[in-house]
C-alpha cells in the first residue's frame, strides 16, 4: 500500500444502485474518486477520452465495476472492446451484477474478467462486498502501470 | 404389349369373346376350305385346333367351349366323310374323336393357365394394395415425424422462453428488492432516533419480507436450473457420497448429539453433484427437524436392493409430519411447519423429487406426527460388473 487512491469507474444504469454503492463506498472515504457512467457506451466514451470526456487526462481507471445488463451497449460487449484494445486491456474489471447465471459467468471469465460478484440483496452484505471490493481494487491492489492515482 | 403379359387382356368382355371364338373358328374354316381348293390334305384339323387354342388362350372358358363345338360341326360338315352332311363314316371316327380330346385338352390347358393368372393378378392386386397401404403408413409416420420434430422446436423455444424468463427474474427482480433492503436499512440508520419502536418494527418487517422473497427468488432460480442442466451420469458410491456429505454436514452440528447410522449402500448410476444435492436436502431435513430432541437418531440406508433399481432411505426421529398430508410433501414452496418452527423455504424436497424424477426414480415420504419421518429415493443401479470394478479399491 503506498497510500494513494486509484480511481474506481463504476458502470451502472440504475441510479438506486449507484446510490447505495457509492454509499457503500463513502464508509470508507472511496466515493470521491469514483466516476459512474450511466450506459456501456459511456463507459466506452469515458475510456477512450470521447464525448464529455474530450479533457480528462487519458489514465485509466485502478478498476472498473461493471454491470452486466446495460442500456446501449451491454456490460460483456465493453468487457470484450476493452480486452481487445491495447491501450485499456490491463484495467482490472470486476462484474458486479445481479446475474446469478452460470452462463453470464462463464461468458465474463473467458472475456478474462478479473473478479465476478453477484450484488447480494442484503444490505450489509451489499455494503461489505462493495467495500471490500472497493479496498481491495483501489488500495491494496497495485493496478497495472498508467493507472490514474491521487 | 406382349400378349403374354399378365397386364394384357386381349379379349375381354363377353360378346367380343364369343364373337373372338365365332371370328377364329370362320377364319380356320375358310383357310381349311382354301388349302382343301388347292389340295392340300389334312390341314383342317390342325388349324380348328389352333383356332380352339387361340380362343382359348385369348378368350376364356365359355368362348373356347364354343369354339370347339364350332369346329367340331364345321369340322364334321365340310372335312369329314361323308362330306356336307353331319353323319359320320366309321373309318373317320376315331379320328375325329381324337380331334374333340386335342381340342378340350388344349382348352382345359388355357383354362388352367388362366385360372393360374387370375391368381396371379389377383396376388399383384394384393400386393399393389399392400404397396399402396405400405405408403399411406409410412407418409404417415413421416407425417408424425414432421410433427415431432416440430414439437421438438417449438419445445425447444419454449425451453429457451423459459430460460430467457428465469434470466430475467435473475437479473431485474433481484436489483427493486435490493433496493427496498437497502434503502429501508439506510432509512432505520437515519431516523433511527427519531422513530418510535412501532415504526422501528415496520421497518425491520419490510426488511425481512424483501429478504425472505430474495431467498424465495433464488431458490426458485436454483430449482429451475436443476431442470434446464445437463445430467452428466456416472457410477456413483452413495456409501461414499452419504459419508461425505454427513461429514461436512455433521461439522454444523456441533453441540448436538445426534447418532448417526450409515448403513451398506450400493453404487448407482447417476449425476454425483445432483445425488448429492440430494443427500444434502434429505440429511439438512433430517437435522433441522430432530433439533429439539436432545439426542437425535439419523439413519441412511438401503432399503430393497432387489430389481434394477436401488431404493435409498434417510430417516429420523424428529417432528415428523401427518400422513394425511403427504402429497403436498414434494411441492414447491410447500410447507408442513410453521416457519416459526422450521425456518426454510420449502424448496427442498422438491429439488429431490426434480432430480429423482430426472433418473427416472421415484420419492416418497413416510412418518408420523412427533414420531420423526423416513424420505425414500430410488435411483438406477449400476450393472454388476460395474459394481466390482467401483468397489475395487
């Protein structure tokens, strides 16, 4: 641990559950590094620098907590652009959704997904899992060279 | 058309055969009478023969009858000494008798032959008909099997529809739920001094009843893939298997005191993870409801080993249920306890009649209220030899 903070871009259409991570997250003072796009295509447009995103500087995020059913372009179709690109393949991806589906699953691993959570309905769990999740990925973990730090 | 094919009737109907016989005994008779003009002896008798043969041939009985009685006065008037008149000179009779035999054996000969065909055509007819129903069958059972085979997609789409249901109850009626948990407890944080311990209460049900229908939910999902995985079977030890899961089961229990009793079981033939499955509803049963007996009886054992098929038995001596109640032991959600009582969802039991159902076996439930219950599964055994070589060690 070096004591910095990497950035977490969460990838989710419904705002409750952006609310309640990011509640989640604020226990732990994570929520202020933390961008949420609303869509796949978001997504996309946050890591490729496009759109609304023209101005960011072009460090990648420590980790990305994706959905998997999205609006646009769903979760496993930007799983699998980003691992096709060059530039973004090394971003550690967590699926994080309500998918207990084996066949999500194993769709996400061979897409080479770095950790698949299915959000619990239970609050507490919900909030640990995130946390955790959150902690490990944006402190403990050393993300890939060209990861945006603070 | 070859006349002698079985196809070709020449001559049919019966004027024209008599008319046939009548037209081939007046050409015999004129080329006879033109031979005779120009001297040539003996040919009469010979060509009235072929005229009874060909009418025979060609016309049937009847005709040919009447050609040789044709033939015969034709014969007798024109040929036979005294000639043009029908007397009959001694020297020429037996000669003309041996005429009339030639003739009706040529006849009866063409009549046999011709009962020999209608046969025949009649052994075609039969045959043809056989062909033609042979056909009509198999249409159709081609007709069954189109239709099979559109059953067989129009199940696999409502195989996919269902998949693609579970998927979504998987996906989107999990996240509203988590929702209500969530933002009900963040609610009992916020307020949690400024509410009275009624509304504390309302909060915590709400909270409970989301939980409960998330459990409900994802038991449900697992029930109904159960039915959509495949069954990958292999021989399974199920002395092995009750062993293994009593074991990790048994590690649950601690600070009860329960006996357990294992007893020879065979090796079967099935899915090892569902078997298990199995086993762990039944033993998980028989723990949960023996809990308030200090010391609790769980036994595994086999009950007939005899036929093809190995009968599995997992009793207890816990609350037991009344057997007038027994049906509904295996439904979905079904419960026979209060959930005060026994927590659960009523699922279990139902996974076990899924997966037994799905090797072909068949479950049932004995017991008695507070005299502890005995759950029965059948399952296919594993052939004999098969058996040697698993107990090997």
């Amino acid at each position: 641990m070096n004591g910095k903070l990497g950035r977490i871009l969460i990838v989710e259409d419904d705002p409750r559950d952006v609310e309640l991570t990011l509640t989640a997250l604020e226990d732990y003072k994570l929520a202020n590094e933390v961008v949420v796009a609303r869509d796949g295509k978001e997504a996309l447009d946050y890591l490729y620098c496009r759109a609304q995103f023209q101005t960011r500087s072009s460090d990648n995020p420590a980790v990305m907590l994706l959905d998997l059913k999205l609006p646009k372009v769903d979760g496993l179709e930007v799983l699998k652009q980003i691992r096709s690109d060059e530039h973004l393949k090394m971003i550690p991806v967590v699926v994080l959704t309500s998918s207990h589906e084996e066949k999500d699953m194993m769709r996400s691993y061979q897409l080479g997904v770095n950790a698949y959570v299915v959000k619990p309905v239970d609050f507490h769990d919900f909030v640990n899992a995130v946390k955790e999740l959150g902690v490990f990925w944006a402190i403990i973990n050393e993300p890939p060279p060209g990861s945006m730090k603070k | 058309m070859a006349p002698w094919s079985l196809k070709s009737r020449p001559v049919s109907g019966r004027i024209l055969g008599y008319g046939f016989s009548v037209a081939c005994v007046a050409i015999a008779l004129g080329l006879a009478l033109v031979f005779q003009r120009y001297n040539f002896r003996d040919v009469e008798l010979p060509l009235f023969d072929l005229a009874i043969a060909l009418t025979a041939w060609y016309a049937g009985i009847g005709p040919s009858v009447l050609a040789v009685a044709l033939s015969t006065v034709c014969a007798n008037y024109f040929f036979v000494e005294p000639v043009y008149s029908f007397a009959i000179s001694g020297r020429e009779l037996p000669y003309f008798f041996l005429f009339i035999a030639w003739a009706v054996i040529v006849a009866s000969f063409a009549a046999v032959r011709r009962r020999i065909e209608a046969d025949l055509r009649q052994a075609r007819d039969h045959l043809q008909l056989e062909v033609e129903q042979r056909k009509q069958r198999e249409e159709e059972v081609r007709k069954l099997n189109r239709e099979l085979a559109k059953r067989a997609v129009q199940l696999e789409v409502s195989n996919k529809e269902l998949e693609s249901f579970a998927y979504s109850v998987s996906h989107d009626l999990r996240a509203p739920l988590r929702h209500a948990v969530g933002y009900s407890e963040l609610l009992q944080k916020q307020c949690a001094s400024l509410v009275d311990e009624k509304a504390q209460r309302f909060i915590k049900t709400i909270v409970e009843a989301a939980k409960r229908m998330g459990n409900l939910i994802d038991d449900l999902l697992a029930f109904s893939r159960i039915g959509r995985a495949e069954t990958k079977k292999t021989e399974v030890n199920l002395e092995q298997l009750a062993k293994e899961v009593v074991g990790e089961m048994g590690q649950e229990t601690k600070g009860r005191e329960i006996a357990w009793k294992i007893g020879a079981l065979p090796v079967c033939y099935g899915d090892r993870s569902m078997l298990r499955l199995v086993m762990v509803n039944l033993v998980s049963n028989a723990m949960k409801f023996t809990r308030m007996r200090t010391r609790a009886e769980i036994e595994i054992g086999c009950a007939d080993g005899s036929g093809d098929e190995v009968e599995v038995f997992v009793r207890d001596n816990g609350a037991g249920f009344d057997m007038e109640y027994a049906n509904q032991l295996f439904g979905v959600f079904q419960r026979l306890h209060r959930a005060e009582e026994f927590e659960g969802t009523g699922i279990g039991l139902a996974t076990v009649q899924r997966i037994i159902h799905r090797h072909g076996g068949k479950v049932r439930g004995e017991g008695a209220v507070d005299q502890g219950a005995t759950f029965y599964f059948s399952v296919p055994k594993a052939r004999e030899t098969k058996v040697k070589a698993a107990s090997a060690p």
